[in-house]
C-alpha cells in the first residue's frame, strides 16, 4: 500500500512524495517511542552552521537520505550536510530538507515536523538549489505531533493530510487550505526585543496596544520555537510569524535558512491565500545565494504581513 493517497498528487512526483510520506511514518513512529527508545534529545556534535545537533537530527537526515535514493531524486541538499549530496545519476528531481525541525523540543513532547522543498534537478548540484524560490515544483512538511499530519503544495493550492494510524497511510483531509486574511494571534521571540530593529518594535507595541491602540483589536502572543508547529497553527486559523533580523552578531539576516525552511513555508503559506516576506521583499522573488544562507523571515495573514512591510517603509 503506498505512504500516501496517489488521487491528488501529480504522477510524475507521486514516488518522490511516497517516499517523503513513507520515511516521515518511520520517523512518527520512533518519535511516538520517546524515551522507550534511543535518548533522541541528546546532544550529538554541531552541524556545518554551528548549531547543536541532536540525535534524532542525525536519524532522520540518514533515513531521508536513504528513502529518496529509490525515488528519482538526484540531488539531495539537507540542512545537516554541508554540501549536497548525489542519490541517483539522471535524477529528476533535487529535494531539500530540514530533516527535524524543531529538535530542542524532542524532550517535552512539543510539535516538531520535517519541511521539504523539490526542484527540478538542474546539471549542476548546488544550481539545483540556489535558483528563485518560485522556480520550487512542490513544498511541504511533516508535523509529528498528537496528528501526524502533511501540507503540500503543487502550486496549486495547498493541502492538507492526516496520518491514518489504522492503514499506517496519508489520507487527504483538507484540499485547500485557505488562510485568513486577517489575524488574531502573532508570533515572534520577545526575548530578543532589546535588539529588534525599529520597524519590528513598531509592529509589536502596535500589537500590544491592543484595542485601545491604533490597531483597534486585542492581539495575542503565540511562541513555540519549532516552525513547523508555527506555520500549521497559522496555516489553520490564522496569525503572523516573524524572525526577523536583529543586532546580535550573526542574526543581521535572521536564523532561518532560505533554501531549508524559509522558500518552502513561503511557498505553502501563499498557496493558501497569505503572503511572505523578508520584511520588505516577496520571498518568492527571491533566489538563495548560498546553500546554508539566511534570510529574515516574516509571513502569515495578508492583512499583516502588508502591515509589516509598510512600517518597513
């Protein structure tokens, strides 16, 4: 039986998709597992970046890495290599991959999720990736929470679906997702406020005026550190993301990699009717420069993503 219901998803990308759908299962269920299994949480080495990987970093990467060489996929790009890797010579299609994001939530049973991104392989292995985001055939990613759920995108709309643990297969749930115009909710890590740059304080204390500000609603603060977990809660009802640059050393362009997670969740995150910026800059007119670069990252609802982008002047 496939991962993944074939009805919706185009033939010639269906066993690339299966094979994300297949090894996202796998990695549900050990994840499931938690401490019965292997410590996932612990501490194993810093990728090529600087950041701390853990176990289930290291897991995943290996098991998607092994999945797609069956499926057509020439090029492999991953946040947790350095460089891209060659699967299978005369490929289709290049896949990158955030295999975990999320991963210093492992220990306390938060959402965390795999976020996938698919061009058309070019002759070149890093031309496959650092190419306009616009030019991404097909994003989305793998939430591993209560639900083991999957947004997809073609380009034509995005989509929603639910692991069925009966079957042990996706199931579609929802065919397009529509994202409201307008927000409630806003995200972004206040504990970094000392070093916002102007703009950002603006849209914040905007936000906290509340009704009695210029806004003229009440707004409330959502924070969870794992982006996958962020988009799909915006994606279902709603709301603004920002990681946006600040003064420290090292976040002048945020924290987030373009080719990793920013041009996918830009990708489906406009499919469903929101917008996604830098800040000023419509991501999908973007191209990455480099493998690992980052990029500030602002998205959500219409209606406040145009807001932030105005008070950027």
């Amino acid at each position: 039986m496939p991962a993944i219901d074939p009805a919706h998803i185009p033939a010639k990308l269906f066993p690339v998709i299966d094979a994300l759908c297949t090894t996202g299962a796998e990695v549900s269920r050990i994840i499931a597992r938690g401490p019965l299994g292997q410590a996932l949480g612990a501490g194993v080495g810093e990728n090529s970046d600087g950041d701390q990987q853990k176990a289930l970093d290291v897991l995943a990467d290996e098991m998607f890495e092994a999945g797609l060489r069956g499926a057509g996929v020439r090029y492999y790009a991953s946040e947790e290599q350095e460089e891209v890797l060659s699967l299978v010579e005369g490929g289709t299609y290049a896949v990158a991959a955030d295999p975990l994001d999320g991963s210093s939530n492992i220990d306390v049973n938060v959402t965390i999720g795999t976020i996938f991104s698919i061009f058309e392989a070019a002759g070149d292995a890093n031309a496959s990736f650092l190419r306009p985001a616009s030019e991404q055939v097909a994003a989305g990613y793998i939430a591993y929470g209560p639900q083991c759920l999957l947004a997809l995108t073609f380009g034509e709309g995005t989509q929603l679906y639910v692991l069925d643990p009966e079957t042990g297969s996706f199931a579609l749930a929802e065919a397009k997702m529509s994202l409201p115009e307008a927000a409630k909710e806003f995200s972004i890590n206040a504990s970094n406020r000392r070093h916002w740059t102007p703009p950002v304080l603006a849209y914040v204390e905007e936000n906290e005026a509340g009704a009695e500000g210029a806004k003229g609603r009440n707004m409330n603060f959502r924070w969870v550190g794992s982006l996958v977990a962020e988009t799909h809660r915006i994606l279902t009802r709603g709301g603004t993301f920002l990681y946006p640059s600040d003064a420290r050393p090292g976040y002048e362009s945020g924290r987030l990699r373009m080719v990793y997670e920013v041009a996918p969740m830009a990708f489906l995150v406009e499919q469903a009717g929101g917008l996604a910026t830098d800040g000023t800059t419509p991501i999908m007119a973007l191209t990455a420069e480099k493998l690992h670069e980052r990029r500030p990252f602002v998205f959500g609802s219409r209606q406040e993503v145009e807001r932030i982008t105005e008070l950027h002047g």
